[in-house]
C-alpha cells in the first residue's frame, strides 16, 4: 500500500491544522505525520490575543478536520462587538457583539491560546516532537527529491516525502524555496495585558464590551482586545524608526508606561488606560514585519511553506491565521490527492503552491492598504475611513458585492462627517 512520509516544521495553527486534517482523513493509516517544534513543552497561555475565524477559510478548516463542535465550546460571538474610532473616541463604526451564547454574525472571536491547544489537543499523542529546533535543511545525498532536517540538539531526521515549512516569520525551511526575508514596516510598538479587567480597568471594561476597540490618530494607534480569561490584550502600534528600542529601554515597563503617556498625550484618557494600567510583567516590544508583496518561487519537490513562512503580514486586516489555516487546507487535499499516486506529490504540491501565490497576495496587498488607511493618510480615521471598511469587507462579501456597497458605504461616512 503506498504511503507518504510528510515533517511539519511548527506546531503553530498552520502546523497543526494540516496534522489535524491529515490525520483525521479516511487515509490516515496511509501517512506518517511528524510536528517538529522548537518550543520545549506545550505552553499556550502567551501565545497573543484573540482572532476572529473568518467562514470560507479558518472556520471551513475547522469543519473539514472535524473540528467545529470542539471551537463551538470556546467560540465566543459577544466578542464580535467592535469600535473603530479617532483619539478622541469619536467612533466611525460602532457594532455590538451577540449576546453571550448567541450565535452571532458568523464570525466569532476565540483566543490564539485557546484555538492553538484545541488543535494541538485534537492529535495523537507523540505527533509533536518538542525541543526540536530546526538549524537547517539539506539535500540528502543519492536522493534528488529528499532532504534532511538537521535539529539544534545535533540530531537529524531524513527520509520524508514532503517538508512543510509552517515555521513562522523567520522560517528556516523557506530559504530553500526562495532569498526573500522579512523587512521592517516601519510600524512598531508594545504589547501588554490588563488581568481581571472589570475589576483593574472597569471604564475601559465597558468601552469595550467584550470585543475591540481599534483608536488611531496622527500615525498611532491604540488596538484593545477583550479576552476570554476576562483579561484586555492591547498593542501601541504606530509609525517608528527601525532603531526606535534605542531611545529609551523598551523593556522596563515603568518607563514604557512613562513614555506613553507623553506619546499619546491629548488622547482620551480612557484609551490610554490600555497601558497605564497594564500588568509590568506583561510589556513585550515589537516590530512588525512583512513579505514582499506577491512573494514566490520556484517548485522544490519535496519542500513547501505555508502560513507566516510563505506570506508574512502585519496584523492590520486580521487575515494571518484564516489564510495559514485555508493554506493548511488546500495542501491537505493536494497531499491527499497523492497517497495512492506518490508520483504525482510534486505536481499536487505546485498546483497548491501557484494558488498559495495568488491568495497570499490578494491578502498581503488588502493588509498593506489597512495598513496604509491608518498609518500613511493624513487626517486618519476621517480621512480613509471608507478605504479601510471596504478593504475589511472584501474578503467575506466578493469583489461584486462590494462594488454595489461601495457608493452606500462613501454616503453613509459622508453624512456622518457633516453632523459630527
């Protein structure tokens, strides 16, 4: 009976929802499936804030893995409430969430912990292999379609049909594919969490309702996040120097908290609660980087990438996980499609890859206008209001249908701008 040998290179959502639907697949007994993870044991609860699963991609792989009755039980559709609004909380779009338990408008919130350790969960037993840091992958010798993962602990694996880089940003997998790295976005910031809100921060527990409340203004931005654990996950994205960790010491969180005060000064002081009255051991800094645009590369049989390795974006559409777990969906078919005709795994795989391209695109280019609309248009929100939505829009309602909408959207905006 032909079988295939796949190495998925993180256990991160990409990873672990291509185990998951391969493994749970009618061939299952047909493959043999290996997560190699740098971390060294399951760790989920500071793995960033929540996500909502968009129908056609995250929550169609959910489905297709079998999954969907397990999110159910963390899905969380009064977190769907959303405020976009300018630094002094005039809000441009303000929905309510469904009630607590309803079902919403399809598209719920669930933490990133939380969908990491259900998916980790949903596999066997052993599939993981953890504290294995990939250093490097290269060609095994007298075999021209196979490669060998060679770890940090001075092991090393061979023998697989497909690597699947589905290792993040600085994915070592993906410099087999192709030169392109990452570059700086020129937007920066810190992370930071407020535990048991209602009680440390309850104005801003009730500002925003459960769900999120983006602020942006002057090239910053303040990104609010309720989280299931009762806990608000916030970013201070905004417009930086590459060097900007250089003028003050972005690890210590007093002055963090010192230098945002000055920063986000004239803004309501409501928002900048988010990091006031944040938990010191909280602060993380960050950089965001990103792809080129329209990233690909030539067929390599035996290797692929998806998820953050295959198109790294910033944050701002909030399409990363849906796309890398639609990715981890299609190439689930396409190596499905192959376990009874090996031969034909490289063909399967670049068919995947050439739609990857053009989905990774579409996507990457959508995220950089997003980001675009807020950071690089003067008089953000007022100004590019209409931009954003639309580009917010596109991915659920089709290209056609957001052309009827379009003239509806530039009205409504027009008219709220003249009484406001």
């Amino acid at each position: 009976m032909p079988s295939l040998k796949i190495a998925i290179i993180g256990a991160g959502p990409a990873g672990c929802t291509l185990a998951r639907l391969l493994l749970s697949s009618p061939q299952q007994c047909q493959l043999t499936i290996a997560i190699f993870e740098a971390e060294s044991s399951p760790n989920f609860r500071s793995q960033g804030g929540t996500l909502d699963l968009h129908t056609r991609t995250g929550q169609a792989a959910l489905k297709a893995g079998g999954l969907w009755d397990e999110f159910l039980k963390h899905a969380r559709y009064d977190g769907e409430a959303i405020k976009i609004a300018d630094k002094n909380l005039l809000c441009y779009v303000n929905m309510g969430g469904g009630k607590v338990g309803s079902k919403g408008t399809g598209r719920p919130e669930i933490d990133r912990p939380v969908l990491r350790e259900m998916l980790y969960e949903s596999l066997p037993l052993g599939t993981v292999r953890w504290n294995k840091k990939l250093v490097s992958v290269t060609a095994t010798p007298q075999a021209s379609s196979k490669h060998t993962l060679n770890f940090a602990d001075g092991s090393s694996e061979s023998g697989f049909d497909l690597i699947v880089g589905a290792d993040g940003a600085w994915s070592k997998v993906r410099r087999l594919l192709t030169n392109e790295q990452p570059f700086y976005s020129g937007i920066a910031g810190h992370q930071c969490s407020i535990p048991d809100a209602q009680i440390n921060a309850p104005e801003l527990f009730e500002l925003v309702n459960r769900g999120s409340l983006f602020a942006w203004s002057d090239g910053k931005g303040l990104f609010i996040q309720y989280m299931g654990d009762g806990s608000i996950n916030s970013s201070t994205w905004s417009r930086r120097d590459v060097d900007w960790q250089k003028a003050y010491d972005a690890d210590d969180a007093a002055t963090v908290k010192k230098v945002c005060r000055e920063e986000y000064v004239g803004w309501d002081s409501r928002l900048v609660e988010c990091v006031l009255k944040a938990d010191d051991s909280t602060f993380v800094p960050r950089d965001l980087f990103m792809l080129p645009i329209g990233v690909r590369w030539d067929g390599v049989p035996g290797v692929t990438a998806i998820g953050d390795a295959a198109h790294v974006m910033t944050p701002f559409a909030g399409e990363g996980v849906n796309l890398a777990m639609e990715d981890s969906l299609k190439l689930s078919q396409a190596i499905l499609k192959s376990v009874d005709t090996p031969h034909q795994l490289a063909s399967n795989v670049r068919t995947f890859e050439e739609d990857l391209f053009v989905r990774g695109r579409k996507t990457q280019q959508v995220t950089y206008d997003m980001m675009a609309a807020i950071y690089h248009t003067p008089g953000s929100p007022r100004r590019g209001i209409e931009r954003y939505i639309l580009k917010a829009m596109t991915d659920e309602m089709g290209w056609w249908m957001t052309m009827l909408v379009t003239p509806i959207v530039y009205v409504w905006f027009g008219v709220f701008k003249m009484i406001r």
